[in-house]
C-alpha cells in the first residue's frame, strides 16, 4: 500500500475511533453517575492521545472533527421532537466541555511525551 493511502487509511481509522467514542460517552456519560463521566472522559483522553501520537496533529484534527460532529447532533433534539441524549445539565455538560477540554489539553502536549526522546529527534 502506498504512503498516501495508508495516510488516508489511518485518518478513515482514527474517525471511526472518534465516533465510537462519541457514541458511547453519550449513550454512557450518565450511567454511573459521576463515576461513568469521568470514564467516559478517560475515554477521550486515552483515545485522543492514541490518536496524536499515531498521526500527529492530523490525526487529533480527524478524532476532535468526528467527536465534536457527533457530540453536537446527540446534544441536539431529534427530528420528530424527541429528547436528546445529551441533555444540559450538569452530567451533559461535564461530558460535552470537559471532553473538548480533554482534547485541547492532548493537543497541547509536548511531542516527547507521546513519542518519547528518541523519536522527537527523528
């Protein structure tokens, strides 16, 4: 496989892994109570950072684009008038804010950390 299909592979991959993401912190997020948003934000943390060290800031930009997309439409009222699945209260909006903080915080990482010293040379 080429260099750049492979690059548009894993980009594909890592979008599939922000959407799982997505749906299960908001089909999860209130569970077990405040217990089930800190897992679910752990979630976030673990695959986001998974994400930038595969890809880099691209592959963060693919994970945070397809969460953020899919946390937004399950944030909102379905089409027949049905109740969200993430509603504003304080467990939605740990979920919805805290997860965007997670992200932008693994964004904001030193490369050396994810990488180590070795390949931040390389």
């Amino acid at each position: 496989m080429g260099g750049m299909a492979r690059i548009v592979s894993s980009c594909l991959a890592i979008a599939l892994v922000g959407a799982l993401v997505a749906l299960v912190g908001a089909g999860s997020h209130r569970a077990y109570g405040w217990f089930g948003v800190v897992a679910c934000l752990l979630l976030v943390a673990a695959a986001s950072t998974f994400s930038r060290a595969w890809r880099g800031f691209l592959g963060l930009g693919f994970f945070a684009f397809t969460w953020v997309v899919l946390t937004t439409l399950l944030s909102t009222a379905g089409p027949g008038g049905s109740s969200p699945l993430i509603v504003a209260d304080a467990h939605g909006l740990t979920w919805v804010y805290g997860g965007a903080a997670v992200i932008v915080a693994v964004g904001l990482l030193p490369r050396r950390v994810l990488v180590g010293a070795e390949g931040a040379a390389a």
